[in-house]
C-alpha cells in the first residue's frame, strides 16, 4: 500500500535525494501507483520533521547515522517555502 523504506538512505545520497525526501514530506504525494497518499506533514516544527527524516534513515534496514549525511532543523527549514502540487 505504502512505499518501502528500506532504501531511503540510498535515496537520500542520490543527487536531489534530500530534497526530494524533505519535499515529499513537506507536501505529500498522491500518485495512482499507491493505494494511499502521503500526507503533508509541514504542521510539524522542523526540529520533529528532521527527527522523522533521520529515524527513517536509520530505521528499517538502512544506514547507521554516521554512514549518512542526517537531517538539520536548519535544512527543513530552509526547503519550507510555497506548496508543491
């Protein structure tokens, strides 16, 4: 239904990786390949959406923190801006 976070690391050190990963949640995502939309999650402070960010990828199978570049409050905050559709 969802999709799979086992490759979010490699999806974040990808050129645009980090910036597609804090838009997609910053302004969700429909798209008729999964059943479910990913929500927006710009109601949270940037402290919280960077802890997300890092928790998923560190989590479910991908990189220990100190083989990825984590997330900053300062870096969500600097990609906040219009919303994307």
């Amino acid at each position: 239904q969802y999709p799979g976070l086992a490759h979010a690391a490699a999806l974040a050190a990808a050129p645009g990786g980090r910036e597609f990963l804090m838009d997609l949640h910053l302004h969700g995502l429909a798209s008729p390949r999964w059943r479910a939309p990913m929500p927006r999650m710009d109601h949270l402070p940037d402290a919280e959406l960077a802890a997300v960010l890092n928790y998923m990828l560190t989590a479910f199978g991908n990189a220990r923190s100190g083989d990825v570049q984590l997330f900053t409050p300062g870096d969500v905050a600097a990609r906040r801006g219009p919303r994307l559709s």
